[in-house]
C-alpha cells in the first residue's frame, strides 16, 4: 500500500508503501517514457536482480523487482529512516573527526558490496548517503549499471553523474569503472569533513573542467584522513585504491605501526565471500556474536554484542551508562566498523543537550525554535526503529516550541494510535486535501475515483460522494478558496474541474487537457481565478477558470 510520495529523480518517482508484513518499503516506480524503451525495461530487469545479491550491510536492500506487462515496472527496496548527508551537513556543519571516520568507513564497505556483486554506482554523492539510527547507508542505484551490461541505453548513460563528484573519466566520456566511484568516495568524504565541493562551486562546466584539469581542495580535512583521500582522488583510475583496499587503509587508521595483519586479512575475507564475521567472545566468557555484515533488521537496537550494561533506550537518563564494547578484539574492531549499530540513546542524549537555547540566557525564542526542530528532526529519524522513543521526542520539540515542523512530528508519532481510518477506497491513496473551512476533505487514489468526506465530527467522518471520470490514477486534488469548486489531476493526462456546492451531489464542470503525460499536482490562486497543472511532461500550465464551463489555457 502506497502512503505518500519521497520525491523524484531523473528515473522515476519514490513513494513511501508499508509491505504485508507492515514495514515500510521505499517504491521506485520508473518514468513512463523510460518504461516504453524495451531496452532500458531489459536492463532495469538485469540490473534489478544484480542488485538484489548486494550484501544489505550499509546499503538499501532490493526487496522485490516489478515489471508488469500493463505498466511501469517498480522496485521496492528498505525503506531507511534518517537524513541525507547533505541534509546533516547542512544543518549542523562539517562531522566531527569521529562522525567523519565512521561515514568514511561505512561508505567504503558499501562499495566493497556493491563492486563484488557487480555494479558500479556511478552516481555516489551526500545526498546518497542516509544516516540512519543503524549507521549510513548508502542508496539509489537508480542509475547504477551491471557491469556486464552493454546495451544501446548503458552506452548512452556514460557520462551520467553528478558534476561535484564526477571522476575525471566520467568528466570526458570515457569508459567508467568502479574506480569512478572510489573517487566519488574521496569527494563525498571531502564534503562531509568540509562542507565544501572539492572542486568548488559554479556552473557544470567550470567544475567539470576543475575536477578533469585541478587537484581537489583538502583543507581542512583530519591529517589521517587526508592522505587517504588523495589516493581515492587520483586523476588516473587505474592508481586509485579498489573499495576492499579503502578499507583496509580506514580500518588501520591512526596505526602507528604497520597495518595489523590479522585485521587486514579478516576485511579481505569479509569483503572477498561477503558471509557474516562473528565476533570472539568478551573477556568476561560469554558467548554473544554479532554479524559484521547482517542485515540491519538482525542488529538489536537495545544492546550492542558482548554489552554489559543493557541499555533501555525510552529511558531519558540512560545516556549516563555507556555500554562496554569488545574493541580490543580484532575481529570486534572489523565487525564494529563495518556498520555497526548506532545505539538510539544518542537520540536522547541529543535532545538532552539541546535543552539550553543558543545563547544561553533561557530568553531567546530563535534558540529555543532551533532546539525544538533538531529535536523533531531526531524524533522523525527515530521512528522507524524505536517509536516510544521517537513519540516522546515529538512531545519534547513541540513543548519546547510549537511550530509547523514540531507539530507535524507530533502528528506522525501520535495520531494513528487515536486516528479514525477513512474507509472506502478499493486502492491506495495518493493524495488529499481539506476544504478552507475544515469540514471536508478530498481523497485521491489509484482507484481512478475522488472520494468527499464530511470531517466536521473528525471521529466520525462520513462519505458523502464518490468522483468518477478519470481513466487512471487520480494523483491531486485542490479546493478553490471559496470551497465551491475541487480541482483533480492524474495519471491520464488531465485536470478536471468539479463543482461541490452541494457535496453530495458533485457535477462535472470541465476536463483541461493539454499535458501529454501524467498531471501531478493542481493548485488555485489565492483569488480562484487561476489553475496552475504541473505534468510529468516536464511543464507547468496556467489556466483562466473564470468561467469554469470553459476554462481557457493562457
């Protein structure tokens, strides 16, 4: 069942679903006009199931592969709760040596994955990088390639890639292997230690002549990371390091002496048959194990391996009692970097520390406003793995300052355990919207209909008409701010406009058509006078509807 749509990309569109079993699953339903091109379907297929033998340490596991005969073939995958790279960056400055190191070594263990089963990624970026409650992960092989795949589409791809990141080869169109993303890698890094582009800001042509003609700008970055960085940014991809040999380097980083032997030939191994490490047991006898590339779903989220303090995670204080980790094993050190649970309590410790406003006096609105969406934002990366906790970060944020962002957390963490379901619909909805004054809403949904429910008793909603008349997918509705007239757009290519004065009894007033693709999105003007339609033909239109009978396309 699709519950909302994540966002969009060159390849397709992502919706957030809840499987069978009720996890949440990222849908990546691919554009229509790539769907037509049987080619491009044969390799999504072939690159769909390479993807599927990944180890799922540190990356987005491939759920299901789709490719219906009446439609556009999907791909579900892991849904990963947690933000960008860019956005932490953003948000909270370049990562700390700590944070960095950790970034650094779980983006290398991805591609150590993602190159033995035979892909290259080629569009690896901060963006790609989800820094979940478990540790990053690395996603979207949207535009990764099998690379034994030479198709016309594959060809054609050669030079997609995202300029600040690109590898020089990528730059100028020649051959890519997996080395491009080695040097992606050492950009990413460069950005997440920095929050600077290695090669600078401004047009994609100046970057791409930089990344292909200038060395990288470093500063700033850890002494001990930097020299591994230059190695993954060589200009000639046969110098730069393979991802097991990346790993090798950051798993022996800060070594005094020569690289431990023993770590080294346990990554090699690791990275070589991609089969679980287990740990050797503590020191105090006890025989717990944890498998350095398990899934994420295997890892506890309440205790760590050979712990010896339990820690409850819903308890604010438990951040006082720091569980003791085997580090001092080798193996423990490999099965710890290699994406290892982060522990939840950093969540409440966050919050916690946050509880002082910016300048320290107790007074300051914006302090305290910035304190409420951090801690929102922890709850909202908290959810997906520890809810109770995530429900009394929400409560927290919106106490310490009501805002859009807090009360939408709020919403999320506890409306559905109060909320009345809203039942009717043969299909999943799409999209909805509620009337200027509150007491109706509309309901789009993949059951081609619009549904009109009376919510002025929120406890008890009643349908009051059923919408028919588009051919597809209804994918947006909007009310006119008088709350007169409803406006839909779907996935046959129209907007159409519904008179509800009365809403039991709605009545076709008009159907817009002019886009050549799917209509995603409708919206009126403050004075009801205009439709704007936005289409997946990659155009916006504006509409007089003045005169609903005959609206005219300006």
């Amino acid at each position: 069942m699709l519950l909302g749509r994540l966002g969009e990309g060159g390849m397709g569109t992502v919706y957030l679903g809840r499987a069978p079993d009720d996890r949440l699953v990222a849908v990546k339903v691919i554009r229509a006009e790539l769907a037509r091109v049987p080619e491009f379907r044969a390799r999504f297929r072939r690159e769909a199931a390479v993807a599927q033998r990944v180890a799922r340490f540190c990356t987005a596991e491939v759920l299901d592969v789709v490719d219906p005969a009446d439609g556009a073939p999907y791909l579900v995958t892991e849904y990963i709760d947690g933000p960008t790279l860019t956005q932490a960056v953003a948000r909270g400055g370049p990562l700390t040596s700590a944070d960095l190191e950790r970034v650094a070594v779980s983006v290398a263990a991805a591609l150590t994955a993602i190159h033995a089963a035979g892909l290259i990624h080629r569009d690896l970026k901060p963006s790609n990088v989800l820094l979940s409650p478990l540790g990053p992960r690395v996603i979207d092989f949207g535009i990764a390639r099998a690379v034994d795949a030479e198709t016309i589409i594959s060809k054609d791809m050669h030079v997609v890639g995202t300029p600040a990141f690109m590898a020089p080869e990528q730059a100028i169109g020649d051959p890519v292997t997996a080395a491009a993303d080695i040097f992606s890698w050492g950009g990413l890094v460069t950005f997440a230690g920095t929050g600077s582009y290695p090669f600078g800001e401004g047009p994609t042509h100046a970057q791409l002549y930089r990344v292909v003609h200038h060395e990288p700008n470093l500063d700033g970055l850890p002494d001990m990371l930097r020299d591994v960085v230059e190695a993954a940014m060589h200009k000639a991809p046969n110098a730069r390091p393979s991802a097991q040999e990346l790993l090798i380097r950051l798993v022996n980083l800060g070594t005094t002496t020569k690289p431990d032997p023993e770590v080294t030939q346990l990554v090699r191994t690791a990275s070589a048959s991609l089969l679980p490490l287990q740990m050797t047991p503590p020191d105090n006898g006890t025989s717990q194990t944890q498998a350095a590339q398990a899934a994420p779903a295997a890892v506890s989220p309440t205790r760590h391996a050979g712990d010896r303090i339990a820690v409850d995670q819903t308890d604010p204080g438990s951040h006082r009692r720091r569980p003791r980790l085997p580090w001092r094993s080798p193996l423990g050190r490999v099965a710890t970097v290699l994406c290892g649970a982060v522990a939840l309590v950093v969540a409440t410790v966050i919050a916690i520390m946050a509880m002082r406003p910016a300048n320290g006096s107790g007074t300051d609105v914006r302090g305290w406003a910035e304190v409420a969406r951090t801690v929102a934002a922890d709850a909202d990366a908290t959810r997906g793995v520890n809810a109770t906790l995530a429900a009394r970060l929400s409560l927290a944020a919106y106490r310490i300052s009501p805002s859009p962002q807090t009360r939408a957390s709020l919403i999320t963490s506890f409306a559905g355990r109060y909320a009345t379901p809203l039942t009717g619909h043969t299909l999943s909805i799409l999209g909805g919207a509620f009337s200027p004054d509150g007491n109706l809403f509309a309901t789009a949904s993949a059951d081609r209909t619009v549904e009109l429910w009376d919510v002025t008793r929120p406890a008890q909603p009643t349908l009051l008409a059923t919408l028919t008349g588009h051919t597809d997918w209804v994918l947006a509705v909007a009310f006119s701010p008088d709350g007169r007239t409803l406006a839909t757009g779907g996935n046959d290519g129209t907007a159409r406009l519904w008179d509800i004065t009365d809403p039991h009894k709605p009545v076709t007033r008009a159907t817009l058509t002019g886009h050549n693709a799917h209509v995603r999105d409708v919206a009126f003007s403050p004075n009801g006078r205009l439709l704007a339609t936005a289409g997946d033909d990659n155009t916006a239109r504006l509409w007089d509807v003045t005169d609903q009978a005959r609206p005219r396309q300006l």
